[in-house]
C-alpha cells in the first residue's frame, strides 16, 4: 500500500514538473465551492522560497471574469474571491476551464495558469413546459402510433446531463427514446394499446426526466392526454427530422426549410396547418416564422454563431378533421461560423525604456491576442511591423511576448513606433493592430570624433597674446552627459633649435625643450584654440600637437586629432650688413643701426684707367627673415648725380659706370640702401669709401691686403685695380717686383703657420660670428643636410663645389651630458651658418703644411663619428667621391688663412 501512494506522489510531481517546465500550471476546484477555498499553493509549484512571492511581486492579471480568483500576496496561494458557476462561465462547453496569467517580477516572467471548474450536480432536469396537452383519437390510433415530446434540459454537463425518462404507469403508454443524431435525440409517447373513449376519456400521466449525478435529480411533467374521436388518420411529415446548416450572416427573410406534410383523410380531415410547436433554446422563439399553409419556415431575426450554434425547431401539421390530428417532425439548424469578429490584442505589459545594450532576448512587453471565431477563422496569426529589432514570440495559446532580437543603437534610431499585428484565418481574413511605443535609452558608446584627423593652422608671427587661432569641433553622437565633450591640449612641443616634435617625441627634454601648452590653448567647452604669447618665425616655424576630446560619460571615451601650426613670417627684421671678405673672423653682421649711424665705412681702392664694368668692391648683407623678405635689393643712394660707380642690384657689387680719368677726384664716398622686398620695406645703409690710385699704387696696395689676410675666399673683398691696357708695359717690373714680394710672403706665412700648428697643444678653431656647425663627412662619404639652408663652398672665383655643403639639421639637440673624456671645451664660435647647428666631435690629422699659388689654402679633416640620422622629412645626401677627408672653406665670412692638414692631430670639437 506505501508503495502505490509513493508511486502516486511520484507521478504527481512528474506532471507538475512537466507543466511547470512548460511555463503553465494547471489546477482543477468544484463550482459552487465557498469563497476563500484555496485553490493551490502557486508560489511553491512554481519553485518560488519563502517570502520571494511577494518580493517578487508575484501578482495575477485580472481580466473581466477573471476576477473571481485572488492571489494571496503574502503566502503566493490561489484563492477563490466568490463562489463560481460552471454553467454560468462556460454553459455546456467541456471542459471549463479559466486561464489565468502570472506576472513575476525581477526579473520579468509570465506564468499561465490553467483553472478547471468541475461540474457538479447543482441543476435537475427541466422541462418546457410542466403540462402537455395530447389529443388521440380512439381506434383510429393504431398500437406503436408515437407522439413527439419536448425533451427535458440540464445545464450540467457530463454523466450529470445523461438523462432517463420514465413514466407513470399506464397500460396504454409507454416511452421511447430515439437518437436523431449525435447532438441530438428524440422522445415520443408510444401508444401500446388502442384507446376507449368511452372507457377513459381522459388519461393523466407523469413523465419523469433523471440525471446521471449522484444523488440523481430528477423533473418531471404532466401529460394531459385526451381521447378523440372520428377522424382516425393524422398528418405525416417526409422526413422525421430535417438537417439544415445555414451562415450565421443569412439575412433576414432567408428559407431555412420547406416543410412537407401528407393527410389520408379526405375533406377537411385532409387540409393541414403548419405551425411551430416549439424551439430549443426558448429565447428564439421569435428567431423564426413558419407560413402556415406552405409550411416554409423562415428567418426572422439575425443568427450569432458565438451566441448558440444550434437550434432546435419542433414543427406540427395538423389536419382540419373533427377532432384535428396532428403530425411532427423536427428541425435541427446548425449555424456556420463566419469570419464576423475581428482579433484583440492587449497589452498586459510594457517595461520601456530599454537601454540600447540591452541582450538580444529581453523581454519588452507581454501581450494577449484572441478571436471570438472558431476553427480557421479563430486562428490568429501575429507579427510586428515594420521591420525592426523586435520580435514575438509566443508563450501560450493565445499569449505573446515581445523580444529583442537585434542590438540596438540609439544613435541610429532613438524611438522605435511599432504595431503588433494580428490576422485571423478567415476569407476575407480580418486583422487588428496595436500601437507600442520604445524608447532606446543611451549608454557611453561612442567616443568623440573629430572633422579631420590633422588640422592645420596658418597664423603670423607677432600676433598679439590671446589671438584667436582656429576652432576645433569634435562630434559625440551620445546624448546628455556621454555627448558632452571637453577639449584639452594633450601633446607635442618644439625644441630649443626652432623645429617641431611630433607628439611621440615627448621623451625630448632638456633646456631647449618647450611644451606646446606654453605656446597654445584650447578651451575646454568650445575648442577655441588660441594663443599664449606671440608668436616669432625666427624662433618657432612649425608647432605640432595633439589636442584630445574628452566626453563626459562612464566611463569617459576620448578622440584626438593632430594639429600642425604653421608660423608665417613677417617682415619684422631689417637686412645686417656682413663685413668684407678679408676682416677680423670675430666681426659678425653689422647691425643696420650701427650702419646707419656710420660706424660701418668700407674701403676700396681703383686704378685710374680702370675699364667700366670692373668690380671695386662688393656689399654683402643677411636678413634674418625668409621667402620675399629676405630677398634683397642694392640701390646706390649717394651720389644722386650720374657717378662713376654703380651698384649691382641684386649682387651687391660696386663697379665702375665708366672709365676712370683724373677728372673724377681722387677719393668717392658712396651710400649705399640695401632693402628687403617685405611689406613695409626695411633697409640698411653701407658706406663705402673708394679711393682712386696710379695703377702701380692699386697694384701694391693689393698685394699687401692680400699677403695681410693670407687666406680670403674671395678676392673681391679688397679689390685691386687692373692696369689700363695702356699702362700695362710700364707696369711690367712693378708687377715683377711684386709677385716676388708676394711669393716670399706667402712662403713665410706657410713656415710660421706649421711651426705654430707642429709645437701647438691644441689645433687653431676656426671661428666666426653666429650660432655653430659642424660640417662632417662619414666613413663612406654619405652627407645629409637641409634644402633650405643649403650654402655651396667654393674654393676659389670659380664654380663651386658642387659635393660638399653647410647644412643646418633640423633635429634638436641631444640632451646635454657629460662630455667625453678625451675631448676639449666647446670653443666659443666656430663656422657661421644662417640657422642654428649641431655639435658633434671630429677627429683631424695633425697638420702637414703645403703650399699652393695656383689655388687657395685648402683644410682637410677626416670624420671619426658620424653624423646623427637627420630628421624625417624632405632630406638630401650628397656624397664625396674618392676622398677620405673633409673639404672646408669659410667663403661666407672671407676667412683669409686656410690649413691643409694631413697629418694626425689631437680631438678637436667643431
């Protein structure tokens, strides 16, 4: 016996677990039961702990009829809130069952529980009519004659609406049931045994209708059965029952049946009257008309097939005999179900807004959809429209959830309007529709970009502090706070030597490194870049950084963009003459103030007879700007009247306009403006003072400038007076006596120069005004310089070398260290360049002297380090060929004494 309840239980669990697992509970409670029985323990079938009921907010979604049945919050039991009545609920459907829907919150699950109400035997038997009047005539009524009668209802269902007639006993009468059929079955009274009116006119019986409940209630009704006599044969029908099937949506006045009826009799015992004697249900009893004379019944009203799908119309022909006999038959109507009722759907639950990270698979809404139409026609189909990120799925009959499938982004669509659609089966099929509203809540999914990955800036120099520089804008398509963006100058900075580092080379540091934050700003809410200070071409020409954009959201996502300042030159610095070709090294540019002021003067010297056209003498100046407003001009300024000199205009060299005579006096002094070609033009001035000579005297006076500077690069600095091609045979022992002069001189020179450089600790440096450079070839020749301050070096009057270059890198300075132990200190000055110049160490040979009059002194260094890389960039190499040693030449400062050194020589720095 344990063993058969353990099984039950067992199976009981199984079916639970199976109902639960398929998200449906299932209970089953009489009708009638008190208000407050307890239909089951929900939250516990559903697996819920203690107290997680109401945590939860497990809860019921009451609608319309539903509302008999509470959940009790508190312990998640299903209670009944009033009594209940199956045939009230669901009439003679089988079974009766409430379907109820479960929310659970936290998060979001529906539940459908499915609520049996059985039937009990609360309803007895119920007949028509508690009388029925029968008129037999004697004799003529033979034995087995039957006569219709009205069949007894019961609104239970099941074995409690099986019922059994019986009847009174009565030796002429019995009952008779016959199955017309399977809905429906017919009762008649069966006559056994002839009547005798003079016997008994009138017979009562009872007839009792039971049901199969138990205990059995039972009806019952009178039967009034009077005896006639003569007419002995009654009207007969064709049929005993007529099948009909008419839609639901028939008209008013449409032929449901054309009923036909015989009499054997002759005379009025023969003409028949049809009449209704009674329909099932009672209520349509003015549904339909029968015509009394044709027997054509018809319909009166209108048919509802949701409203009673079945009728039943019981039809008398009765003859005009004394006493009328009578005839029946039965009319059973079965209603066709039309597509007349559209679907519904509810919404019964809606958790907006959902955030665009959501996971494909979150439930956003739970809807109800149902059709009052039966079979294809009650059959709904659903879909979401239009296309979207949504989708439904169905739970239970009748019941939908509304998913993400897709992931969303706000950015795209903010707001999805959707309306879920529902279609029946039907022909024409029928649809409805509800509207549904999601907003796409934001998250922090989008950095801020900008317009441009590299924006670049053009702004002049000398621009005042604070000067709007450009706008920058970055772009964050998130809303609020995780759109709001903020600005900020992140990299980059220049070095000391004037050139940009990009932001990755912020590992530069050292005295010459200076952040871009020093130089720029960027306001933080509007991206006005703006600047700090002025800004100066000489010292700044390129200003690369980053600037980043920075929103507001959690965590914060940032863009960056490059930004590339370019410095445009103004014409704020005014030309700097150089000195001539042949002066003191330490003597820089002359500053046009100082030249101005006259502090400046040049001599020159020219041979009277001097040819127009040749040279006296040559100004050379520098400006410190670039493009147009370095490029100079010379305008002879003094003497206003036609002179015997003129000034080249771009070249700077003075020449003779003419032949020179002794009319012209012995000594001109010429003002000479050199201009640069910027807008407003700045100027400088240079005197020059020209002398005028015998040819011999220009001839010596030569000479000794030029055995005087020992080593110039150019001979124009000091120019001596050529012979008139008159005076040339005069001259011819002067010249002797001076080229003799000159060779000693220059022999003597070469002695003291390698005595000095033989017993010398330290080889002479080489030195001129201006920041320092180091021209340096490689190992194998390779030379890298800038195309910008590229300067050619020549070595006499004639072409330049076209292989060897003064560059100026572009790279800054190598962080400041140490210096190596066996190297000497900087010297103060070394070779001039335009630009500011590297150090590096080279390693030179000690000095071999050698003398040369066919050509200029020559210095010849070898390189025992290399270079560092030059910067990435528009960069050009230039190679010696055939030569292990440097060639120099100072033609820019006019250095007069130049070394040819080929013997090994302690380090020295340039």
């Amino acid at each position: 016996m344990g063993e058969r309840r353990c099984a039950a239980v067992r199976v009981l669990v199984l079916q639970a677990a199976w109902a639960l697992a398929g998200g449906q509970v299932r209970y089953s409670v009489p009708e009638e039961a008190e208000a407050g029985t307890v239909v089951g323990r929900l939250a516990q079938d559903l697996g819920l702990e203690a107290g997680e009921a109401e945590a939860r907010r497990l809860r019921l979604v009451a609608q319309g009829r539903r509302a008999s049945v509470e959940l009790s919050g508190a312990s998640g039991a299903l209670l009944l809130s009033s009594r209940l009545d199956r045939e009230q609920l669901c009439a003679k459907s089988a079974p009766c069952a409430l379907r109820l829907e479960v929310l659970l919150e936290r998060p979001l699950r529906v539940f459908h529980v499915e609520l049996e109400v059985t039937d009990i035997n609360d309803n007895a038997p119920v007949f028509p009519a508690t009388r029925k009047n029968l008129s037999i005539a004697e004799f003529t009524t033979l034995p087995g004659s039957r006569f219709p009668l009205e069949e007894a209802s019961d609104a239970d269902i099941g074995a409690n609406a099986q019922l059994s007639y019986t009847l009174s006993p009565s030796e002429h009468f019995r009952i008779e049931e016959e199955n017309s059929n399977s809905r429906s079955k017919s009762l008649f009274l069966v006559l056994t045994k002839p009547l005798d009116r003079e016997t008994i006119p009138v017979h009562r019986l009872v007839l009792t209708a039971s049901d199969g409940g138990r205990p059995s209630l039972t009806g019952t009704m009178e039967l009034l059965i009077s005896v006639l006599d003569a007419n002995d044969n009654a009207p007969q029908f064709n049929q005993s029952v007529y099948n009909v099937h008419l839609s639901e949506d028939a008209i008013q006045g449409t032929l449901v049946a054309q009923m036909n009826a015989t009499d054997l009799d002759e005379g009025s015992n023969r003409n028949i009257k049809y009449d209704v004697d009674t329909i099932v249900p009672p209520s349509a009893s003015d549904l339909f008309s029968i015509d009394a004379n044709t027997g054509e019944i018809r319909l009166a009203g209108t048919l509802d097939f949701e409203a009673v799908n079945l009728y039943n119309i019981n039809v008398k022909a009765t003859d005009q005999g004394t006493p009328p006999l009578s005839g029946h038959c039965k009319v059973v109507l079965e209603v066709v179900d039309v597509n007349d009722n559209a679907p519904e759907v509810w919404v019964t639950s809606l958790s907006v807004p959902v955030s665009e990270d959501a996971s494909v698979g979150t439930v956003v809404a739970v809807l109800s959809v149902s059709d009052r139409d039966s079979g294809a026609n009650g059959r709904v189909r659903c879909w979401v429209w239009p296309a979207s990120p949504f989708g439904l799925e169905a739970t239970f009959a009748g019941s939908y959830s509304l998913v993400l499938r897709e992931a969303l982004d706000r950015e795209r669509v903010s707001e999805y309007e959707l309306e879920v659609r529902a279609e029946d089966g039907g022909a024409p099929a029928l649809r409805a529709s509800r509207g549904l509203r999601v907003p796409v809540s934001d998250v922090n999914d989008n950095a801020p970009a900008f317009a441009q990955a590299v924006y670049t800036v053009l702004a002049r120099e000398n621009n005042a502090a604070g000067a709007e520089l450009a706008r920058l804008w970055a772009r964050d398509p998130d809303e609020a706070g995780n759109g709001r963006v903020s600005y900020s100058v992140w990299e980059g900075g220049v070095a000391g030597g004037g050139a940009a580092l990009p932001p990755s080379s912020s590992s530069w540091s050292g005295p010459g490194w200076r952040p871009a934050s020093s130089y720029v700003s960027v306001d933080a809410e509007s991206g006005l870049l703006w600047a700090l200070q002025p800004l100066d071409y000489e010292e700044l020409q390129v200003l690369q950084f980053e600037v980043r954009a920075v929103d507001a959201g959690e965590p914060p996502l940032c863009g960056n963009a490059t930004v590339q300042l370019f410095v445009l030159d103004e014409n704020d610095n005014a030309p700097a003459l150089l000195p001539p070709a042949g002066s003191a090294p330490e003597a820089g540019p002359v500053p046009a103030e100082a030249a101005a002021a006259g502090s400046g003067t040049l001599w020159a010297w020219a041979a009277w007879g001097a040819p127009a056209g040749q040279v006296v003498a040559k100004i050379r100046a520098v400006d410190a700007d670039s493009g147009y407003n370095a490029w100079l001009r010379y305008e002879l300024w003094e003497p206003r009247a036609k002179g015997p000199f003129r000034v080249g205009l771009y070249s700077g060299e003075v020449s003779t306009a003419r032949a020179l005579d002794e009319a012209d006096g012995p000594r001109h002094t010429l003002l000479i403006v050199v201009r640069d070609h910027g807008q407003p033009a700045r100027s400088a001035t240079a005197t020059l003072s020209v002398s005028l000579l015998e040819a011999a005297e220009a001839a010596l006076a030569a000479g000794s400038s030029s055995s005087a500077a020992s080593a110039s690069s150019s001979s124009r600095a000091a120019v001596g007076a050529e012979l008139a091609p008159g005076a040339a045979s005069a001259a011819t022992n002067v010249w002797l006596v001076v080229a003799i002069c000159a060779v000693s001189s220059l022999f003597l020179l070469a002695l003291v120069l390698y005595a000095a450089s033989r017993w010398a600790p330290r080889a002479a440096v080489l030195s001129a005004p201006g920041p320092t450079t180091l021209v340096c070839a490689s190992e194998v020749g390779s030379w890298s310089y800038s195309q910008r301050h590229s300067r050619s070096l020549c070595v006499a009057d004639g072409a330049a070398k076209s292989d060897l270059m003064v560059f100026s890198p572009n790279f800054p300075p190598p962080p400041p260290g140490p210096a190596a132990k066996d190297t000497q200190p900087e010297p103060s000055a070394l070779l001039h360049t335009v630009s500011a110049a590297a150090l590096l160490t080279c390693r030179p040979f000690f000095p071999l002297l050698s003398l040369f009059s066919s050509s200029p002194p020559r210095v010849l260094f070898p390189c025992g380090e290399a270079l560092p890389p030059p910067p990435e960039g528009n960069v050009k190499t230039s190679t010696i060929h055939n030569s292990d040693h440097l060639l120099l030449e100072n033609t820019v400062l006019g250095v007069g004494k130049v070394l040819s050194i080929t013997k090994k020589l302690p380090d020295l720095a340039f």
